[in-house]
C-alpha cells in the first residue's frame, strides 16, 4: 500500500512538472525588441466602433499624432508576457504627439473576455483599451493572429506593422521611434513626454 502510495506521489509530481514546463515554454524566454524599420506606408481602414462608454473611435482618434496600435487575446500567451512591458512604455513615453491603443478582441460573453478585464485589472495595466466584442476593428485591420501592431503617422498613415510579442522596455525601441518620427514629421516635432 505504501509502494503504491510512492508511486502516485512520483506520478503525480512528475506531471505536475511537465505540465509546468509544457505551459510555461516558449513564452518565459526573454522577449526581443522589435525591430520598428519604416514600411510602404499605406492609409488606415476605414472603420467606425462605438466604445463601452459611447465614445466613436474611427481612423479620425488615430490622425493628428503618432499611434501604436496593438490587436490581444487574452487566449493568447505571448500577449499576456508582452502586456505588462507595453505598459510600462506607454506610461514612461506617452504624450500629446504619441500614443499607445490596445485592442482586446476577445468576444462578446466569453470566459475570455472577462478574464481579460480582471487581467488588466490585477496587472494594473493602464493603457488605453477598446474591447472589440464583435470584431469590428479586427477585420478592418485584416488581423489574423496575435499580438498584431501596426505604427500609424499623424496623417494615418500605416508606416510599421508587425506580429509577436516584444520587449517594449528595450531602449532601442524609443531610438527607432524617435529616428522614424524625425524622418517623417516636420521640423517643428517635439519629442514626446518621458
């Protein structure tokens, strides 16, 4: 009785330990920055999505400053390991010539969805987020996979886009930043609120 009491302990533990490193890899190596190198640039959709508050955003919020546009899931584990270093360069780099815009597009009633609001929630995540129930925004942006961001020009135009988790907390994610908005903005740019 004892040996076979041993032996569900060894089974047991050994599961629990491949579970753990199952689950945990690949997403606990250490993310990469990304590599932000300017693109063809090409217009923003044309889209129209009323918020939970009532407030329209359209390509018109996304003009007049630069815009880092991220599509998440909460399925989605590398946007969960990215989420907390996207927010922490947005509270560090934000201003009035540059913003940062997530979109949740976890669906309407989903376990997901609430589970993306308490993750926001518990992580103390303050960035600026519209929750895309129904996928308005997310096919207006052809976005298939997960984290998706797309860096848009004050004139709302489309000048980087990528897919994956990055480290946004890499400093030389601000010199690529700061090198395409130098390049594309007129002289009169001011760099944005450290």
């Amino acid at each position: 009785m004892a040996g076979m009491a041993i032996a569900m302990l060894t089974l047991l533990f050994g599961a629990i330990y491949s579970l753990s490193h199952l689950t945990a890899a690949p997403w606990t190596r250490e993310l990469e920055p990304p590599q932000i190198a300017p693109e063809s640039a090409h217009q923003i959709p044309k889209f129209s999505f009323k918020d939970e508050s009532g407030k329209i955003v359209d390509p018109a919020r996304l003009e007049g400053h630069w815009t880092l546009l991220t599509f998440w899931s909460y399925g989605c584990a590398p946007c969960m390991v990215e989420m907390p270093g996207l927010n922490s360069f947005f509270v560090n780099w934000q201003g009035p010539e540059f913003d940062v815009l997530t979109v949740n597009t976890d669906e309407e009633h989903s376990d997901n969805l609430e589970q993306a609001r308490s993750f926001l929630l518990e992580q103390q995540i303050t960035l600026p987020t519209i929750f895309d129930t129904r996928g308005v925004v997310r096919q207006a942006f052809d976005v298939t996979e997960y984290p998706r961001h797309f860096l848009i020009d004050p004139e709302g135009q489309i000048v980087w886009a990528a897919s994956g988790a990055f480290n946004w907390n890499d400093g030389s994610v601000k010199d690529q930043l700061l090198k395409l908005m130098e390049k594309d903005s007129p002289a009169t740019h001011q760099d944005p609120v450290e």
